[in-house]
C-alpha cells in the first residue's frame, strides 16, 4: 500500500464535552493544526463506530454450482436470490458494467452471501496459495461432533487443506481442546470446520451437544479469520477506528498448528475481536514463517480471492469520513445509496484494511 496504515497513531482529542476520543493521524504526515486532527462530537463518535458484524460475502464462479455445495455439504439454507445491473453497483463493487446474482445463505444464525459477476468475470484464486498469503480468508464453521463432520465432508470427497482434523493440545491454555480442520469450497475458498468443547468459544455451539438422535453437525458461523502482516496495525484500524473490541488472544504453535494450516513451522499470534452483535473476526498473524506473499495490488472484487466481510453502522456517511481521515484504501469511490433495499441495505461503501482485506460498511 502507498499509504501504510501500519504507520498510524492515535492522539487523544477532547470533544466540546470533555469526552477522550481517539482520533487518528499519519505520523509525519497530518500535524496537530490538519483538518484531519479535528475533534469528534459524543454523536460523531457514536455513530461512527461499527454495531454489528452482519455477514461474510465470497465471489464464485458458478452459483448454482455453489448452492448445491453449500446446502447439500454443509446444511446452509437459501433465503434470497437477487440479479442486480446499474450504476449503484458499478459505484459500488468498483467495477464498470457488472451485472450481478446475489445468494445469501443461512446457516443456524449467520449468513454466508454468495456474489456471481455475470459481467464482468475476474480471476480465480492463484493456484500457489498458501495459509499464510496475506490474501487468505476462511469462515469457521461450529460443529456439534468433529468426527461426524469429517465424515460428511469425506463422503463429499472435498479438497484438503489440512491434512486431517487436529486438536489443540492442553499446553495452549487459551484453546485447549477444541478441533479444528481446514478444506476449500469447489472454487478454492478455505473454509473451517470447528470444535469447541465445554467452556470453550459462544456457548450456543454446546447447546445440542451429547443429543445423539436430533443432533445437526452444521451449526453455524462462529467467525472469520484472516492473515494480517501487523497485529498491532490491524488492532488500530479494526479496534480503534471501526471500535470493535479485542476478545481474546492466543499464540499457537506446535506439531499440530503446522498441520492444521498445512505450512511447516507455523507459530501464529491469534487475536479475536468482537462487535456487539455479529460473528467474530480473528487475526491471524504468522511470526513464522514470515514469507507469506502480499495481497495483489491489482485485485478486484470480482476476482476469485475476493472475500467481503460486512460491518453494519448507524451512520455510513460519519464512518466515511472517519475511514477518510485515517487514510483508507476505497474501493467504491464514497457512500453508494442501493435501490428499492435489493441487497438488504440503504447505503454502503467498500474499503480495504491495512493487508488489502475488504469490508463492506452498511447502513441498514
């Protein structure tokens, strides 16, 4: 990136009312006299801060084929099949000439939406990728019964990411336990399979556990991760710009992290953040091995690698700015207003985070 948000500091500016604020500036860039020093009003800072993770988007090649894997494998439900052309989603998408079908589905409380660019087609997913390119995006799926699920995606003959489930061993005090295994979709996204056992993660997903006769092995989406060069960075932009909070942290490493992601000598740092309602995001940032490979400059969201996670805020326009004043990557070029709700929003604008990720900011 031009612009490095890894550079970023944050001074504290006192509101009108005496409220502390952070307010970011470019170190060696904005002085304490720049415009983009200004301070917030209580109301500014409110409603730019982000209320809900609301979903995880992915672009496919082929919908219907990717229906048929979703609901048939993984138990995901249908609830929405829109074909969408017009300059709102040119301004949106950043692209010229799209014509789009948008899916989303269901599983337990999360959505998955699924993106078709009928025009224009991007690229697929580079066929060297690896868990630790800075491109990586996955959704980790809860489930009732690791072995069940394991099961089901054998019998499907899905493509390994891993090499088999693994288990956190009881020296990662923070993750003890819980199973996890990695696989991709039939276009190449990695997605998760995860256990968590008593005490451990939302504990919604061990409601059903120990029911063998009504037990369903899908339960639903307990987060996104995704590969970031610079916790602290990341923390920064996702924490104190967007205002989600830091939940969690772990450093994971070991015989079996290494065959979880399938990259030799993987240690990672973990952090889990969290909005007051919604999925989770977790950052998964390598301390090694350090050769991950940045995120294209030139990728588009109709490109195969193109993941979108969706934060939902009061206020797109205050976001905006604030996104603005803190040097964001755009890829809509401002707030886009949406016809007749056809995606499930008023307005909303694309950015990227500081490795290139994309998010999506509604207002519903």
């Amino acid at each position: 990136m031009s612009l490095k948000l890894q550079n970023i500091f944050f001074a504290i500016a006192i509101s009108a009312t005496g409220l502390a604020v952070q307010e970011p500036f470019l170190l060696g860039q904005i002085s304490a006299r720049s415009p983009y020093a200004k301070t917030w009003s209580i109301a500014q800072a409110q409603t730019a801060t982000v209320t809900a993770v609301d979903s995880v988007g992915i672009t496919v090649s082929d919908m219907d084929k990717a229906i048929q894997f979703y609901s048939e494998v993984l138990s995901f439900q249908k609830i929405s099949d829109v074909e969408v052309l017009g300059s709102e989603y040119e301004r949106l998408q950043g692209l010229f000439g799209v014509r789009l079908r948008v899916v989303k589905m269901r599983l337990g409380e999360e959505i998955l939406e699924l993106t078709e660019y009928l025009t224009p087609k991007g690229r697929p997913i580079p066929v060297d990728s690896r868990s630790n390119d800075r491109w990586f995006q996955h959704i980790a799926i809860a489930v009732s019964d690791m072995d069940k699920a394991y099961e089901i995606l054998r019998k499907f003959k899905v493509q390994h990411a891993s090499t088999a489930p693994q288990r956190i061993p009881d020296t990662n005090k923070a993750a003890a336990g819980i199973r996890a295994f990695y696989f991709k979709d039939p276009d190449g996204h990695n997605l998760e399979i995860i256990y968590f056992p008593k005490g451990k993660g939302d504990p919604k997903w061990q409601e059903n556990q120990g029911q063998q006769n009504s037990q369903q092995v899908f339960l639903g989406i307990d987060h996104t991760a995704i590969v970031v060069s610079n916790t602290d960075a990341s923390l920064k932009f996702y924490r104190d710009v967007l205002g989600l909070k830091l939940a969690g942290e772990s450093e994971n490493f070991g015989t079996e992290q290494e065959h979880l992601n399938n990259v030799f000598g993987a240690k990672l740092h973990i952090s889990g953040l969290k909005a007051p309602s919604g999925l989770g995001i977790e950052f998964l940032d390598y301390l090694s091995p350090s050769d991950g490979k940045p995120f294209p400059s030139d990728a588009k969201p109709n490109d195969l690698l193109h993941w979108q996670t969706t934060l939902v805020v009061n206020d797109t326009k205050a976001i905006a700015q604030k996104l603005r004043n803190s040097r964001t990557i755009f890829i809509s070029p401002d707030v886009v207003a949406i016809p007749s709700l056809s995606l499930g929003f008023k307005r909303g604008f694309l950015v990227r985070d500081p490795d290139g990720h994309a998010l999506r900011i509604i207002e519903k």
